[in-house]
C-alpha cells in the first residue's frame, strides 16, 4: 500500500523538476538559438554563455511588483495564470518518457499514468488549458488584452480541429488510445508514423504550433500590433506563470511529436530515455528555427490556413488512411 502511494508521488516530483528544468533552459536554448540566427550572441552576461540567465530572471520576476489593474474582474484574473500552469503541467502525467526500469529490484514504469485513453486525456486537458489564455485576456479590463483573447479563441477552436483529424490517423494506424501502445507500435525506425503518415505529421506540426501562439501564429501576443495582446496587464509571478505554461506546452507538444511520429524512446545504442529527449529537443530546435524564419502571417491568412487548406487536407488525409487500414485489414 505504502508503494503504491510513495512511488506516484516521487514520479510526480521528479516529473515536475525535470519539466522545470528543461522549460528553464528551453528559454535559454531560444534565445541563444535566434541569437546565432540573428547573427548576435544571446544572453552573455549571468554565467558562461548566459547559462545562468533563466534563474536571474525566476529571481527578477519574482521581486517585481504586483499590480491587478482597478477595472479587472480580480478572481478571474488572479485564477487565470494558475489555470494555464495547472493544466499544462497535468499534460505531463501521460508522457512515456523511456522503457520501463529496474530500480532496487522493483520495475519502475517512466510515466505516471497510462490510461486507456491517453491522447484523448492529452486533447482535452489541452483545450480546458487554454481557457486560462483567453480568461486572462478577458478578465484584464484592458482592450488590447480583450481582443488578443479573442484572437486566442478562434485560433484554439480552428486550429483544434485540423490537430484532432491528424491524432485520429495516428489512432486508427496504431488501433490505440494509449500513447504507451502508439510507441510499441513503432518499435522499428520504418515503423515510425512519420513515414507511414507523412501528411498527419505536417498538419500536426503546423497545428500544434498554432496552438502554441508561436511565431508565424503569434496573434493572441502579436506585440507588435496589440502591445502583447492577452498578457498585457500581467506583471511579477503571474506573468512568469502564463510564460511557464507556454513553455511547458512546448515541451508537451514536442514529446507528442516524438511519441506519435517520432518512434517515442526507440532508437539504437543509446538508453531509451536519451532518445527520447534527444528527439524532443530536436522538435524543439525546428520549433526555434521557424520562429526565426517566417515571419508572422496576418490574421485572415491565419484562418483561411486552418479553414481553407489544413481542415480538409486532414479530413482527407483520415478518408485515405481508413480505406487503407481496411483494405490491408
């Protein structure tokens, strides 16, 4: 009894400083990375290369000061950061980060759940997330935060349906909802889903990104245009909150890459769980690299994307996969 509680909580502690670790140092790898891109050096100053930079800044936002604008309705705004943090952290108890181990003789399973349904566990607690966005923009009684929310909304709910049309191709492929069971299927390198499903790969990535707010689809900050849109009002810890979770949602997004097109922790030579991170932070780095790259689309081209093109190519994309898992079926 005593194991079956002890051990979920460590998971769950090791899982969380990992994931912060990680989420700290992405911040740091981006800037370094669009640095180079840009032809200057990134942070230089805290520590070798910047590297101690991401605590300098944890140290800094957490002294400033506090300030809840006199028109904001104050317990949706205070509970808004909280909602995107929350949920993107619990995305993390499904993760299959490696094969399991053998620790003290007692076989340690790398992911804290397994349910049955584990990519729709993924997609919902995702959307319920983002909700923490668009009640920040709302809630700020500012209105460039206002419309930045908006933005947010729309995009969530288009970009939503083209990501959920490339996870089912993946499902009917695999014939599981388990993530567990998606990565035993692609134990060999030809295996892997993003061979086998090419098209489900590139709108999961352009959707994913979309659903991130990152550059090209930036448009619930879009500082340039809403003078950082949904966060505008946000200062101190809750602002460092709504960061946090974008990037936790980033690590998320590109661990789901890895585990449903990527082959999870599959690879030669090299433990499993290495691979896996190795993969991870290889999305990642393609992540960077198109922020780098495209510059941001206007709004009506953001949607004529989703509306236009990706929704029915996806659609069309789980058509040609049904017909063909029952012809070979």
């Amino acid at each position: 009894m005593t194991d079956l509680l002890i051990i979920p909580i460590i998971k769950m502690l090791v899982i969380f400083g990992v994931c912060l670790f990680f989420v700290a140092y992405t911040t740091w790898i981006e800037r370094k990375a669009l640095g180079h891109f840009q032809l200057r050096y990134g942070p230089m100053r805290v520590g070798y290369h910047g590297l101690l930079q991401p605590l300098a800044d944890a140290v800094k936002n957490f002294f400033k000061e506090e300030v809840v604008p006199d028109n904001a309705d104050r317990a949706v705004f205070l509970m808004a950061p909280v909602i995107s943090i929350s949920f993107a952290v619990m995305l993390l108890a499904v993760i299959p980060f490696g094969p399991a181990m053998t620790i003290f003789g007692k076989r340690i399973d790398l992911y804290l759940a397994n349910p049955s349904i584990g990519i729709l566990f993924i997609l919902g607690l995702a959307t319920i997330g983002s909700y923490g966005t668009i009640l920040g923009g709302w809630s700020s009684g500012n209105k460039y935060g206002y419309m930045g929310g908006l933005r947010a909304s729309a995009m969530i709910i288009s970009y939503e349906l083209s990501l959920a049309f490339a996870v089912l191709s993946i499902i009917m492929v695999t014939g599981s909802f388990s993530l567990v069971d998606m990565v035993a299927a692609q134990q060999h390198f030809w295996d892997w889903n993003i061979f086998r499903e090419p098209v489900a790969f590139l709108v999961f990535m352009i959707s994913g990104i979309a659903e991130l707010n990152r550059t090209p689809f930036d448009m619930p900050e879009a500082e340039s245009e809403l003078c950082c849109g949904y966060n505008i009002e946000y200062s101190s810890m809750k602002f460092s909150l709504f960061f946090l979770a974008e990037y936790t949602h980033l690590f998320v997004f590109a661990s789901l890459v890895t585990t449903l097109f990527l082959g999870g922790w599959h690879g030669p030579v090299l433990p499993g769980l290495v691979w896996f991170f190795v993969k991870t932070f290889a999305v990642i780095f393609v992540c960077i690299w198109i922020r780098a790259t495209i510059p941001r689309l206007r709004y009506d081209k953001v949607m004529k994307l989703e509306w236009k093109f990706l929704l029915p190519v996806a659609l069309a994309n789980v058509i040609a996969t049904g017909v063909v898992v029952a012809l070979l079926g």
